[in-house]
C-alpha cells in the first residue's frame, strides 16, 4: 500500500472518530464558558437556564436568525455566567432557656451542693437516676465526666450532684425612732447637727456613735 493512501486512510478514520465522539461543554479562552445545544433546546430556553438575556447570547454567539439552532451546536457563555448552586437553609442552634428561680422580695438565696453516692442497677438510665434525686442529666455527666448520657453500666458508682437553695429574710436596717437623716457626701456630724439645729453630742449617744468623726455616706441617723 502506498503511503499517501495509508495517510488518506488514517486521516478518514481520526475524522470518523472525532465526529463520534460526544461534544462536551469546555472552558473557553477569556473565562467564557460553553454549552453543547441538546435536542429539545432553543436560545430561549438556554438563556434562562443560564440567568442570561436572549441578546446577549445571540450577539456573543453572532447569531443573526435566533431561531436557527441545531444539537450539537457549542454556544459561548457569558464570562458571568454561573449556575448557581441551591442554598440550603441552615436552621440556627437555639439554646434551650432555663427558667430562672423566682425568689420572693427581700430574700437572700443560699446554694448548696452536695453529692450522693448511687450504684447504678439493671434497668436504669441517666433520666431516672435525676429524676430520682432531683437532678439533670447534666449535672451528673459533670459530675463523672460522662462523655455519652447513653453509656452507663451495671455496677457503676456514680456521683449524683443535689442542689439545695435557702432563702432567708434580707435583714434591714433599724431606723432609730424620730426624724431620720442618711449622711450625704461631705457631711460631718456637726454640720448636721449644726443644720436640724440640735446638740452635736446628744445626736451622737441616739445613735450610739463613739467617735464623731466616724460617720460614712449612707448611714441611717436617728435626730433626736
């Protein structure tokens, strides 16, 4: 076989192939992309799948009749052009709010903490061991260092945490029968005396005070 006839031969099979192969859409030069026209197809159709007008694809692609396109057709995209991807919403995290004790007034809250030892036995669970004394979940993973509320055993010596409040009267200040004044700021017990007109040392003994240089802004004063 001569060689200009095996060179026809390779040139026919290499054109053969390439016509079969599947057209797929590549990167063009400039960031443009392509699209390879499928059946079905129109400019119509591609533009707005592509969120481009009609106009700029036609011109892009020097189209003069936007009705004459064919499969396996390659269009240019737009450099801009991008499919966007679906956004899935992210529902936020909310913390769940613990009710705060409500205390009545004029109290003073103590806590206290203490532990009782259990084992833990067939059938229960962290939920029924806090139900049981009156504790969290919480507060007993803590307590042992518990990394997974769902894995405890048989036999286990557990640390259960009871929190404890008491609640005692604010105590109050005893106002001293009679007019009452609350020192101010620069105030000295002879210029209040001096003031509601009344003997330095009789305001001192109603109010117990042994030192009369000694009074501090706040302080209740009973004026005889």
């Amino acid at each position: 076989m001569r060689p200009a006839y095996r060179l026809f031969i390779c040139l026919l099979v290499c054109a053969v192939i390439f016509a079969a192969s599947p057209v797929l859409p590549a990167q063009a030069q400039g960031g443009n992309r392509t699209y390879v026209v499928q059946p079905g197809d129109t400019l119509f159709s591609i533009a707005a799948r592509f969120g481009v007008s009609l106009s700029e694809l036609a011109t892009i692609n020097g189209f003069y009749d936007i009705h004459r396109l064919f499969v396996g057709q390659v269009l240019v995209l737009p450099a801009s052009t991008i499919v966007p991807r679906p956004v899935v919403p992210v529902r936020p995290v909310v913390p769940p709010i613990l009710a705060q004790p409500v205390f009545p007034p004029d109290t003073t809250a103590t806590t206290g903490t203490t532990f009782t030892a259990y084992t833990v036995r067939r059938g229960d669970t962290l939920a029924k061991i806090a139900a049981r004394f009156g504790a969290t979940v919480a507060a007993i993973m803590s307590a042992n260092r518990i990394s997974n509320p769902n894995v405890i055993f048989v036999g286990q010596r557990l640390r259960v945490p009871r929190t404890r409040t008491t609640t005692v009267p604010t105590p109050r200040t005893s106002v001293p029968r009679g007019r009452a004044y609350v020192v101010q700021p620069g105030d000295t017990l002879s210029l209040i005396a001096a003031r509601f007109r009344r003997n330095v040392y009789d305001i001192a003994r109603a109010n117990g005070i042994l030192n009369m240089n000694r009074i501090f802004v706040g302080q209740v004063l009973a004026i005889p």
